[in-house]
C-alpha cells in the first residue's frame, strides 16, 4: 500500500496518486492509464485505492481529534456500492450506510459485520425490514407506515432491532434542488412536529430500541454553517426524547460535504468538517446540560468521488461551421448521467498526451441517441485525434451507481489500482448480460 498524503482528497480533482509519467501519459496508483486501457477495454472506471483509504482515515482520525465522545463514522454506499468497495470501507474501521435490500445484500457478502450496517429509505418494503430485522442492522426509521410495520414485524420475529429516527430538521443548504433533503418541504423523515407524537409511540412500545435520531440535510454542500446550525437542532430532540423516558445515545449527522469537480468549486476538508459538525454538537450538548451521544456521520461523495477517474477513448466528432468543434467519446451518460440530470460540470485531459499545450475549444458529446448526452461543453483541451484517451476526474460518486444502460450499451469495467498494481473490481458487461433478463415468449418464436 503507497504511503498516505495528508492532502484532504476532497479537495483535490485527480486521486492523490495522479501524476504524468514519463511516457507524458497519465499515471494513476502507479499504473499507466494508457496501458490500463490496453488491458481492461475502453470506457473504464480507474479508483485509486490511496485516495478511498485516505478519506476514510482522514474521517475517522479527524473525529478522535476533534470530538471528545465516541463516533463512528458510516460510508453511504449509494455513491458507489459493490463488494469490493464495501470491504475495503469495512476494513479502514467504517460502517456502511444501505438504502435498499440490494446494497444491504452487497455489504452483508463483503463480509461487513451487520452490526455496523444502517439501512434508510423512505419507502423500505416489508421484505426489506424483515431482512434487516434478521441481519441484525440498524434501522433508520422515516415515517408512521414504516415504524408501525417494524414494530409489528419486530414483534411477530421476536427481535428488538435497533433503530433511529430520520426527521427533517428544517436547515437549507446552497446546493442543486433535486439533492437537498434538509428541508421541510422534503418528501424525507418525519416532520419536526410529529417528534413528541412519535416518541410518545416509541415510550409505549417494547418491540423497537430507539437509540437515537438521524438528520442529512443535502449533497455537494461547500458552506460549513447548515452543519453547524445542524447540531443544536438535534440535541434538542434528545431533550424531547428524556421526557419521554426514551434514553437516546446516537446521533447521527448525516453527511454532505462536497469536492472539487472543477477549479471554481471551492470545498472545506474533511478535517474542517468534522471539527464544525463536533464543536456544534458538543456545544449544543453543554448548553442543554446532556452527555455527548456517539456521533455519526454518513459521507458518500467527499470519501470517494475524487479517488476515481473515467477513461474513454476518443472517436469521430464534427466542427459546425461557426459553431462549435464536438470531439465523442465512447460512453457518456449512461457511465455518467450527472451532467444530464444536475447540469454537473467536468474537466477533463488527454492522458497519452499530458503536457501538450491546450490551444482548441471543444465539447465533449456522449456516444448516445440523446442530444442533451455532452459530457463537457466547452472546455480547452490539445488537438485530438480518434483513439485519443480522454479522462474525466471526479467520477467516483454516483457515476457507476446510477449509470444505466440505455441504448442497451454495456456498462464498464473497473479496476482498482494501488502500488502498480491493477485488480478489476467490476467486470464489464456483455451482450449475453443485456438480453440475461429478457425472455421471448413461445408464440414469438
Ligand atoms: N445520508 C443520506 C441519508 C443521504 O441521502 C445521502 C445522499 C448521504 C448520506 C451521502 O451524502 P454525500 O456525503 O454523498 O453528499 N445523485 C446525486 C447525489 C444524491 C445524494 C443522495 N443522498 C448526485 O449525483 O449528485
């Protein structure tokens, strides 16, 4: 394993590893990207275990520093979920943040002590909770059907799981709409107004083990004060439960802090994160006269997005007369859906050619039947020629986890790199796995 570098990942675009060769080819956890293409095929999703590892270690010490109580900090593996991932989080101590019976299934066969498995959701199904309830994970409650349905299920297995309750603390972050989720108006948690009705529920119940309250108030956040308004706001619900003889020990904070996309985008680190989210809640524990609860936090993007990059190769592409010079790529958004769906900006280099001068505008388009499929627009980049390779930095949250296969294009392989050494972490999909699922009935035969 490389030597770790004290640099918060977040705030870097390229994994920490990134450096140009001497083939002026870009070099990633000491392997060529180039000869990684080679090898693996084009489109890939390269992760350098460096800069995952780090980010976790830079969580979890910056807590110990700053935090004077216990906390566990939990990776929310919607941004990218699959065993590899899921063990190597595991293995850096962190525990893992599932949003459905599938990534829970992913992180129980990496081998992830259910104990430290938090399942969310605003719509889990019985299946799921009963599936949770039998792992023995950590249950984050989101609304009446679903606490009634856990208790009665609870009750008919005869477990008492562990659960939290998710509640919209009403705090506004700067960020895309569709992925804020502190708000009143959010279709997530309950209603801060519903707390003392529900705890009232919970006193009178013994089927569920409330241990504690959970908030996430958005994504992609570059300002430090939601989080730190965020802690006060909970303590006080902690308050509310000992009326209610309901002896609350977890709180968890969600998690939110954004990365460097761009050079514009500006993100605090994670170590500055994590001393604003554990000054605000040790302070709000002073001054409501409370012991400090186990604090827990559930980053996604700021511990993976920046320690992947996509590489593509370039093909054809035309120059509009007055117009613009397109250059495509062969994938786009089904490997990477958020320019289309956020607007999400880019950059991008040409890794066989590293220090060549930029001297052209271009917009990158995707390779799908989509007009709104454009990677980048805009962007100055060297002269490129088809069998070019292009990367993309950043790619390491919610790229894989929400690509798709429209147009029934495969999706990528991915490798993981560390140390000159590759291993694939995802195969890439064939045409035999697009048509596994399909079924042609007897009479179309
Ligand atoms: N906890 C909860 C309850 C969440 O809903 C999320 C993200 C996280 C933690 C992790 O947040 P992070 O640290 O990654 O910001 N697909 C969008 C992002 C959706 C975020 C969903 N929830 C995107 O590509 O930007």
């Amino acid at each position: 394993m490389a030597t770790l570098d004290k640099r918060s990942p977040n705030q870097q675009i390229l994994p920490l590893t990134a450096k140009t060769n001497s083939n002026d080819h870009l070099e990633i956890g000491g392997c060529d990207v180039v000869e990684l293409l080679q090898q693996y095929g084009s489109p890939l999703y390269i992760l350098d275990e460096v800069s995952l590892r780090g980010a976790c270690q830079q969580y979890r010490d910056a807590f110990k520093t700053h935090y004077q109580g216990e906390s566990q900090v939990i990776y929310a593996s919607k941004a990218w979920n699959c065993l590899a991932i899921c063990a190597i989080v595991a293995s850096e101590g962190l525990g893992i943040d599932v949003v459905s019976g599938g990534e829970l299934f992913t992180a129980i066969k990496a081998g992830v002590n259910p104990e430290l498995l938090y399942l969310h959701g605003n719509n889990k199904s019985e299946s799921e909770l009963e599936y949770a309830i039998a792992c023995g994970c950590i249950i984050i409650i989101d609304n009446w059907l679903e606490l009634k349905t856990a208790s009665n299920l609870a009750e008919s297995l005869g477990k008492c799981p562990r659960i939290m309750l998710r509640i919209t603390p009403g705090i506004e972050c700067h960020t895309h709409e569709y992925i804020q989720t502190g708000h009143l108006d959010s279709k997530f948690g309950f209603d801060p107004t519903e707390v003392e009705s529900v705890f009232a529920f919970l006193s009178n119940q013994t089927a569920l083990n409330c241990i504690g309250v959970h908030a996430h108030i958005g994504s992609q956040i570059f300002e430090l004060q939601p989080h730190q308004d965020l802690g006060a706001v909970m303590i006080k619900w902690f308050k509310i439960a000992g009326k209610y003889g309901l002896n609350l020990t977890e709180l968890n904070i969600g998690g939110g802090l954004g990365i460097s996309y761009t050079e514009s985008d500006d993100p605090p680190s994670i170590t500055e994160w994590v001393k604003t989210v554990s000054n605000s809640v040790m302070a709000a524990c002073e001054a409501e006269g409370l012991p400090l609860p186990k604090l827990i936090s559930e980053p996604g993007r700021s511990l993976i997005g920046t320690a992947c990059v996509t590489a593509y190769t370039i093909g054809g592409g035309k120059t509009v007369p007055q117009g613009r010079t397109y250059v495509t790529i062969d994938g786009g958004m089904s490997d990477n859906p958020r320019p289309i769906t956020y607007q999400s900006q880019y950059l991008a280099m040409v890794a066989n050619h590293m220090s060549a001068e930029a001297d052209q505008v271009i917009t990158i388009a995707g390779k799908h039947c989509e007009s709104g499929d454009i990677l980048i627009k805009d962007i100055k980049l060297p002269k490129t020629t088809a069998g070019d390779i292009l990367v993309v930095p950043a790619t390491g949250a919610y790229n894989y986890s929400m690509a798709s296969n429209y147009n029934r294009i495969p999706k990528l392989a991915a490798v993981l790199v560390d140390s000159g050494e590759a291993n694939l972490i995802l195969k890439r999909e064939t045409y035999e796995d697009l048509i596994r699922q399909d079924i042609l009935p007897h009479k179309l035969r």
